[in-house]
C-alpha cells in the first residue's frame, strides 16, 4: 500500500481510535506450496495495550494448515470509502471536464503473528473479550468450559491471537489539495449524502492543515 506523505497517520492515536470502530476485515493467510493465499472476512476486537487482535474461526475452515506452516499474516481493515467524481477535482482556473477522478478511503493493515489457540479456558477467555468488546452493554452469557450455553461449542471453533509486528495505516483526502478544492469537495459530499460520504467528509475536514508541504 502506498502511503504519501499527506495520506500519513499524524500519530498512532489516530489510526488506534479509527481502528477502534471499524473492527471488521479481511486476514489475509500466505496459502501451501501451489495454493493462493486464504483471504478470510471476520470480526475482530482489537487491543491497543496487548498490541494484538482476537477473533476465531470454525474449526472446519480451510485456512488453519496454511496458518500454521507460515503465521505471519495481514489483517487488513477498509472503510469510509467514496468515490470522488473528476469535476469536484478540477483546478480552479481550468475546466471542469479536466479534473481526475479519485478515491478517497481509510485503510490499517495490521502486520501479524498469528497464534492459534485450542485450550478450552483459553478459547472461552478469548470469546468473552470479543463479546465484551461488541457487547459493552452486555446481554449474552458469558463462555465457560463445561457451562452453558456456550461451553459445548467451544471443541467447534479455534481462537486466534493476532501479535501485532507491524503497522501500516493511511487517510487518503486529499489533504495536499488547494484549499479551494477541498471546500468544493466538502461541499459535494454534503450535496450528495451517499452511504459514506459523512464519513469521508468528516475526515477530510479533520485533516485540513496537517499536510505542510507545497499547495
């Protein structure tokens, strides 16, 4: 993933809060000699302090032998994501046909060693901190080996524990544009009210200013 200097997270704190509440990605797994990598969608709880993720999967899935020959995997997280139309782009002095279409979007890829965990004490420690992390407010049982509701499903599922080695995080917003292109640009996004687009407005106008380079 390219990350230009004006893309750049200002610090850890931001792409940590952002992670916070886009906790559903993709985990990308290295696939056996002559298979293509496993890219697996699932939930997970992220935790700043232990620097790792948690999540688990059916025990009948696919991906665990690929895992467990090679656990360095990639968890990637993509959201607040809109088109920007080529006209809302254009230079001040030139026509409105002549401005590029792009992408705005905010992506973490979480470099990680994966840990698989099988112990049933382990599994159920595991399961109640992604719940609490979904859950807050509560409202389910907690997981227990030998106790239901829960405790009988645990042999049906593998924990994952996600080490986190590295971090690669990136706010794509033009914020190198002229600030008259950023208005403009704000200005759409509230217009059209996509699915997305309060998102990416909110970013945008977040990050005016960070980027000190040439306008």
């Amino acid at each position: 993933m390219l990350i230009r200097p004006w893309d750049a997270p200002r610090d850890d704190a931001e792409w940590q809060r952002w992670l916070g509440r886009h906790d559903f990605g993709q985990l990308a797994v290295n696939g056996l000699p002559g298979d293509p990598p496993h890219v697996q969608p699932l939930h997970f709880a992220y935790d700043p302090e232990r620097a790792e993720a948690v999540t688990h999967l059916a025990r009948p899935n696919p991906l665990w032998s690929a895992l467990e020959a090679d656990p360095d995997v990639l968890l990637s997280v993509v959201d607040d994501y809109v088109y920007v139309p080529g006209p809302w782009q254009a230079p001040p002095d030139g026509p409105a046909e002549h401005g590029v279409p792009t992408s705005f979007y905010a992506a973490v890829q979480l470099r990680c060693t994966a840990h698989v965990v099988d112990d049933p004490d382990e599994k159920a420690d595991l399961l109640n901190r992604q719940v609490g992390h979904f859950q807050p407010e509560g409202g389910s049982a907690s997981a227990a080996v030998g106790e239901e509701p829960y405790g009988r499903l645990l042999s049906g599922i593998r924990g994952l524990r996600l080490e986190v080695v590295d971090v690669r995080a990136k706010f794509k917003y033009a914020s190198h544009k002229p600030e008259e292109i950023q208005d403009r640009t704000a200005a759409e996004l509230a217009a059209r009210g996509g699915s997305r687009d309060a998102a990416a407005r909110e970013h945008q106008l977040r990050r005016r200013g960070m980027w000190s380079g040439a306008r």
